[in-house]
C-alpha cells in the first residue's frame, strides 16, 4: 500500500515531527529528571502533548526552509 505522492509534505512533517519530539523530548525528560521508573510513562505523555504543536509548525515552516537553503546554497 503506497500513499499518493501529493500526500508527500503532510506525510514528510507528521512523520520528522514525531521522530525529533520523540528525540528531544526523551533527552530533556532524562537530563532534568534521570532515568527514573515512570520515565516511560512521562516521555509518552510529552509526545502525546508536544507533537499536536510540532506538526503543524514542521508542516508550515518546511517549505520556507526549504527555499531559504536554496537561496543560500549553490
């Protein structure tokens, strides 16, 4: 089963969004807390509350990001 590539940008944010709000999100819980017993249920809760955010900021911004690194690079 293949998504339709005009699905491609929202497909591409859900999914960078999700895999740098997991990243982050598990190295501040385990900097300001440690690695303590509920640190699993924690992390979830904060990519439960984190990702609805990063979304539709990754989704909005990447074309922008884009053209602004094809302006700068060659």
């Amino acid at each position: 089963m293949r998504i339709p590539a005009r699905y491609s940008p929202i497909f591409f944010g859900a999914l960078l969004s999700a895999i740098m709000v997991a990243v982050v999100s598990a190295f501040v819980l385990a900097t300001t807390r440690g690695l303590q017993g509920d640190f699993l249920a924690q992390w979830m809760k904060s990519c439960a509350t984190t990702w609805p955010v990063a979304f539709p900021a990754v989704t909005l911004i990447a074309p922008w990001v884009r053209h602004a690194v094809a302006r700068i690079t060659a």
